[in-house]
C-alpha cells in the first residue's frame, strides 16, 4: 500500500465520521422525535394493526410526546442560564 492510498483510506474515515456525526445530529432533533410521535399515535389509532402493535404504538407516542416534552423544558432551562450569566 502506497502512502496516498493510505492518506485517501484516512480521508474517507474523515468524511464517513463527519457524515455519521450529522446523521446523529438530525436523529436526535425535536422534529425527528415528532415524526416519530406520530408514527406510533397513528399505529395506535389504526384499527387495521393487531391490538398488541396498537398498544405498543401508544406507549412509544405517549413516550414521544414525554420527551419532547422534557426537551423543551431542558433547553428553556439552558436559555435561561445563558442569559443569566
């Protein structure tokens, strides 16, 4: 192995670490958590889904809807410190 293949092999970890780091990034944003929120709510109210996914579905929107909830508390409480100092 040649030293630039090693350098574009190190480049490529660069850009597929970069990529992992804003994949990451929108996985853990509030939309993301929406989205998934509604996905389970609507599993919950479809009545064509077995009873056991039905059930599963509310709890994993309910569980949504919790976390978004502490989530806009957690970066209410951030703001406030930020401005306070």
């Amino acid at each position: 192995m040649k030293p630039s293949d090693v350098l574009i092999v190190i480049g490529a970890l660069g850009v597929a670490a970069a990529l992992a780091a804003r994949k990451q990034a929108a996985v853990e944003s509030p939309v993301y958590l929406v989205l998934l929120g509604i996905s389970g709510l609507w599993t919950a109210a479809s009545s064509g889904s077995p009873v056991y996914l039905r059930v599963l579905g509310g709890v994993f929107g309910a569980f949504c809807v919790v976390a978004l909830a502490v989530y806009f508390v957690k970066e209410r409480r951030r703001k406030r410190a930020a401005a306070d100092l």
